[in-house]
C-alpha cells in the first residue's frame, strides 16, 4: 500500500480532520527520517496514532504520532529506558531511532493535538490466537521478571520522567468513571464499585514502596502487548511505562487468563525473581487486579461502540467485587458470574 491508500485505511477510525492532519504529518516524517519506504500500514488510534513503515534498507519500523497525553520529556524517557532495556539488558523490544538530524523526537506543529512524532524499530513476532499455551504463560512470566530485574540495575538520566501508577492514578480514573458510570451499571451495583475503590486506596496507602518490590513496570501487559516469535514473548507498546508496584505488572498480565494459567504466569515470574511480599502477595495482587479492572473501564468507558461489551462484563467483574470485598482469594479459582 502506497501513502495514496492511507486515508482510505484510516477512515473509520478517526475525524476527517485527524486523518488529513496524520497523513500530513507521516509524510513530513519519513522525509525528515529519510526513509526509503514501500508500504505504510495504519495499525489504530490510543493514546497515540500508529503505522508501521516497511523500508528497502531499514527494515520494518514503528511510526507513531503522540497526543497531548504525554510530554515531550515523558516520550524522550520512555525511548531512554528502551534503549537501557535493549543495548544493556538485552531485552527485545522496540527501540528509538534518530532522524536525519540526529533526534529522537520531532515536533509535529500541535496539528490536531497531535504533537510528537517518534520512529522505532519493529518487534517481529505475532499475537497469540485463541489461549495461550501453558508454555508461552510460563514464559511470560519469566520475561516479565527479567525486564523488573533489569530495571533495578537501571541509572536514569537527570531528566528522566515517568508516571506511577499508584493512588493519584486510580484516583484521577475513578474520578472519569463516575462520571459515565450510569452507562454500565445500576445505581445500586455501582455501590460495590464505590465500596471496592475505597478498599483499594486503602490498600495503596499502606503499601510501602523498597527496593525489590516497586520500580520501572511496563503499565499495560495485556495479551495486545505480548507478541511471540519462536515461543518466546516480547514487549511492545511502552507507552504507559512508568513507576509501579511489580505486582501491578503482574496483576496485568492475570487479568485475561483463566486461574490455572494465572498460576502457571506465576511459575514463570518465580523461576526469575522471588515475588517481594511472598507471605502476603495474593492479597495485594487482587487488589492490583480490581484496580486495573476498573482503570480499564475507566477508559473504555467514553466510547460509545464499547459501552455493549462493558455492559456484557459486569457479570463476571460484580463477581469479583463481591469476593474482593469479602476479603475471599479469588485469583485460582474458578468464580460464578454474578446473577
């Protein structure tokens, strides 16, 4: 596909508006990048909009046009700990690569709040089709202590910023979720929700941050961000890098699996690095697990086309509540959807 079928690619998936000023803005960036390119592929829209760029010389990259979300100095940290990762720690994942003129950032002008652009080498590999086999879980695991192992090794610069994922954070996608909550649920199931917010900033409080249990986390481990090539996993998509309890990363990657393959995740995270607060961990693991489970709806929340699937969910996430709440372990075993 040329730059002429990129439009045509998008349409559906932005406003017209943002789709000029994207074509626009990749256009500009491949001849400041002075890439040789031969397709260009729009991948979707988050936080930031993607495409990946296949060229003669370089290879496949990773094109992506950031929003107002991130700063300037959040995007250049987010590129300083992915090189850490893959020069120094020998992890693979996507890596910056500097344009013509030697940086790794290029202003876009502000065009449609869309600011920064950044190019990246592309992590081969694909995502999993239906379950994950018991090995690749396993694996997962182990790869996602590695990168918490390398990140205590990990000097940052003087201008490093990230964001934590902590209380400040649960409280600003609380705050959004209630404003549309009525969309997803009953007044008087959203009492659950209210009881298991309070529960977990009162957990986050008293979690005390030390060395071997809070440090650089990916943020956002779901099966979207994990492709395999040869068996062995990869992370991608580093945008919500930041600060965390390691066990947010892990509660991450439970969320989607059934509870053996939670504990088989676990087998493979142990065969790396002890688990900090072993005695106590599953409990503090579920209520990373309830937050990140209300941050996502937080989010998807204000998408109209998703409010249907939410909806179909609640079942299954009032379940959890309840146990949560009832301060049962919930994580392996098997749970009944809520009537």
């Amino acid at each position: 596909m040329g730059i002429e079928g990129l439009s045509s690619r998008i349409e559906g998936d932005s406003s017209q508006s943002t789709l000029a000023a994207a074509r626009n803005i990749v256009l500009r960036a491949l001849k400041e990048y002075e890439l040789d390119w031969t397709k260009i592929e729009y991948i979707g829209q988050s936080d930031s909009v993607t495409f990946k760029i296949e060229t003669e010389t370089a290879g496949k990259l990773l094109l992506r046009i950031h929003g107002e979300r991130s700063s300037r100095a959040e995007i250049l940290s987010e590129l300083e700990w992915l090189r850490y990762l893959s020069q120094t720690a020998g992890v693979d994942v996507p890596e910056g690569r500097v344009s013509s003129s030697g940086s790794y950032i290029l202003e876009t002008g502000g065009e449609e709040q869309l600011h920064y652009v950044t190019v990246m080498r592309w992590v081969e590999g694909e995502h999993a089709e239906g379950n994950l086999p018991d090995e690749h879980v396993f694996a997962t695991g182990a790869m996602l202590a590695g990168m918490h192992e390398a990140g205590e090794q990990f000097v940052p610069s003087a201008d490093f910023t990230r964001p934590a994922w902590g209380a400040d954070s649960f409280r600003a996608e609380w705050t959004k979720l209630e404003k549309h909550h009525a969309a997803m649920v009953s007044e008087e199931q959203w009492k659950l929700y209210q009881a298991a917010a309070d529960k977990i900033l009162n957990e986050l409080e008293a979690m005390q941050p030390q060395a071997g249990n809070y440090g650089l986390i990916h943020g956002d481990l779901h099966s979207g961000n994990v492709v395999f090539a040869e068996g062995k996993p990869r992370a991608i998509d580093f945008g919500r890098c930041g600060y965390g309890f390691y066990l947010y990363d892990l509660a991450a990657a439970l969320l989607e699996l059934s509870t053996k393959q939670r504990s088989r995740l676990i087998e493979g995270y142990r065969s790396v690095r002890t688990l900090e607060m072993e005695s106590d961990y599953e409990r503090k693991l579920e209520c990373f697990f309830v937050m990140i489970m209300i941050g996502n709806y937080s989010h998807h929340i204000v998408h109209p086309a998703e409010i249907p699937g939410l909806r179909e969910e609640q079942p299954y996430a009032l379940a959890y509540l309840r146990e949560y709440l009832a301060g049962s372990r919930f994580l392996f075993k098997r749970i009944e959807p809520a009537l």
